[in-house]
C-alpha cells in the first residue's frame, strides 16, 4: 500500500524508522507539510517526493494518508483525506470534539476507507505480556485500578511547546490517549466518570533556549482527576498533570483478588511488568524487554492498519476505539464538577 505523510514535525522521523522496518507492506511515496522548508528537508533525508498538502491529498498514487499535522489540524487533514477516497491513521487525538468526531465517522463509512489513530503502544510486546497475565487469572478478579501520568509540562525541552498549552493539547488531550487506550484495552468500555480539573498555572516560561518565544498564555486546563467506570463495574483512578513537580514516574496497576500488577509505561512500547509479592510484601519484576534491538517504533499501528485492510479482518472494537476514548476525554473536559456521575454514552 502507498502512503503519504502530511506533518514533518519532530514526530515523523520517528514514524519513518519503523515504516521502512516494513517496506514489505507499505511504501511511503512522498510527504507534505505547510511549512515547505520541512517537506523539503523530510523528502530529502528519506528520498521521498515532496508535494503541497492539497496535491497530496489529491493524489491517485497515495492509498494511505498518515496524518502527523498538530492537534488543531487533525481534523481538517482526515476529513480532506477521507472525502477524497484515502484510508487514514492520525496522531492523536483523532478530533478535538465529539461532533468533528462524528463527521469524521460518518465519511470513513460514506467513502468506504478506514481511519485508525495513536496510540499504537498496545501492539508492543510489554501490553501483549501484560494481557497475558491478566488472562491467566493470577491476580485474581479485578477490583480497581489506577493509571497517571504527572509531570511539569515540555517548555523545559520541547521544540515547539506553545500548541501544548492550546485547545487539543494539555495531559489530556496529549497524554492521556495513551492511558486511556490501554485501559479500554484491559477492562473494556467506559460507562461514567467523576471528574475534577484546574489550571493552576496562567502563564508558562519557556526554558528552552532554542525556542524564540519566551512565555505560553495557557488556553486550557492542565490538571485532571477523576474516577472511570468501566461496563464490568471495575472504577480505577485516572490523574494526568501538567502542574506537578516530580520526576517522570507513569503508572499504570491492576488491583486483584489475589494480588496486584504494575503493567509497563503505555507511552512506550515495551518496558518492565510487576506483580507484588504477598509475602515479601515487595514488587517484584516479573518481565524485562528481551528486545535489545527495539524493533517497536512508531509506525506499528499504520503497519497493523494495511495488514487488517488487506486481510478485510478489521473489527468493529478497532474502529470505534479512538472514538470512543475520544468520547471519554471531551466529557472528562466538559464535566461540570458537580460531583455526579456523568455518563459515555455511544456516540458513533
């Protein structure tokens, strides 16, 4: 399948050395990015055509748009990409809204192409381990868990901080994806949620040197709380910051009958799994990457993406997946802190 990058960002180098692990299976033909110096340096580095995002999108030859474009232009790219007849796989979020959400929908059906999104985390080996071990019943019936993801924001380090702390981005929107996608993954859809956020911080200083601005006016919320109800009953907490000064330390546990599993670091597609010891009363690793090489990068989602395609074995659970966690995330920011539960209905 041929495909076509649109955002040539810091990300797609990343996605650009798993896809070429994978050459057998898809080829990427050509690029494209608003800022042309990009696209330019992109086609150059990776010997790739480099086109106008309108003549990308317009392209015969391109079967598969892969949408890297900032949060605020998700939307626009995938609903382009889809009217014109080209399967989609977008950096998430998928959409900022439920209603872009549902367009979004609508036209995948309408022309007949499908539209995955990051994260893509859980086709690494860490989460296909950790559903293992779920699946075999050690650690007993669920009751609980618990998943965050706190830190002090990226203007101490990022390229390009300021879309962060704009609509679309802040821990949920950019962070909590990853979260919420692997619970979905392990204990099903969400039915309700109790939610508290604030924004704690109305100006943001930039301490990267090689940024030219040196302050964000942030737009959004940057700190959540809340509870999720899971179909099967199961509640775990969920807390993502941007406001919070410690180090990186992501947490992602399941709570048993029997006892209790710490899974690896959902950002990443590998890492460290542990289940608690009763009678040491310690954690104890249970599994290590044996992957010296690290074969997972970015870019396993679109491979698993053209595989389904061509197998027509997608499932519906693949297609509503980022809907529906993007159906969680907008009511987690709409909700009215009233203290009650709001309800995730189905709304595609």
């Amino acid at each position: 399948m041929n495909v076509g990058i649109i955002g040539c960002g810091a990300i797609s180098n990343q996605y650009m050395i798993g896809l070429n692990k994978n050459k057998k299976v898809l080829q990427v033909l050509a690029c494209a990015d608003l800022d042309s110096k990009k696209s330019e340096l992109f086609s150059k580095e990776h010997n790739i055509s480099k086109f106008s995002v309108d003549e990308l999108l317009e392209n015969n030859d391109i079967d598969l748009i892969i949408n890297l474009t900032p949060p605020s232009s998700h939307f626009e790219i995938s609903l382009k990409s889809l009217e014109n007849g080209k399967h989609v796989f977008s950096e998430k979020p998928i959409s900022l809204s439920i209603e872009e959400g549902k367009e979004l929908f609508s036209s995948m059906k309408k022309n007949n192409v499908y539209l995955f999104a990051a994260p893509d985390t859980y086709l690494g080996p860490a989460f296909k381990k950790g559903v293992e071990i779920l699946n075999s019943n050690k650690i007993g019936q669920i009751i609980s868990g618990s998943a965050s993801f706190v830190s002090h924001g990226v203007e101490g380090w990022h390229p390009n901080p300021e879309f962060y702390y704009k609509k679309g981005g802040g821990p949920l929107f950019d962070m909590g994806p990853y979260y919420l996608t692997a619970l979905v993954k392990l204990l099903g859809p969400v039915t309700q949620v109790v939610s508290y956020s604030e924004k704690n911080f109305n100006k943001r200083k930039v301490e990267n040197a090689e940024v030219k601005y040196k302050e964000i006016n942030v737009e959004i919320d940057t700190h959540y709380l809340a509870l999720l109800k899971f179909k099967s009953g199961v509640v775990v907490d969920f807390h993502v910051s941007f406001d919070i000064w410690k180090p990186y330390d992501p947490k992602l546990e399941i709570y048993g009958e029997n006892t209790s599993l710490k899974l690896a670091d959902p950002n990443n597609y590998d890492g460290e799994i542990s289940m608690f010891n009763k009678e040491t009363y310690q954690w104890e690793n249970i599994y290590s990457s044996k992957d010296s090489e690290n074969n997972y990068y970015r870019g396993l989602g679109v491979v698993e993406m053209v595989n389904s395609i061509k197998q027509n074995n997608i499932t519906e659970e693949e297609l509503f997946l980022p809907f529906h966690v993007l159906d969680i995330m907008c009511t987690l920011e709409s909700y009215d802190l009233n203290g009650n539960w709001a309800n995730i209905t189905q709304q595609f």
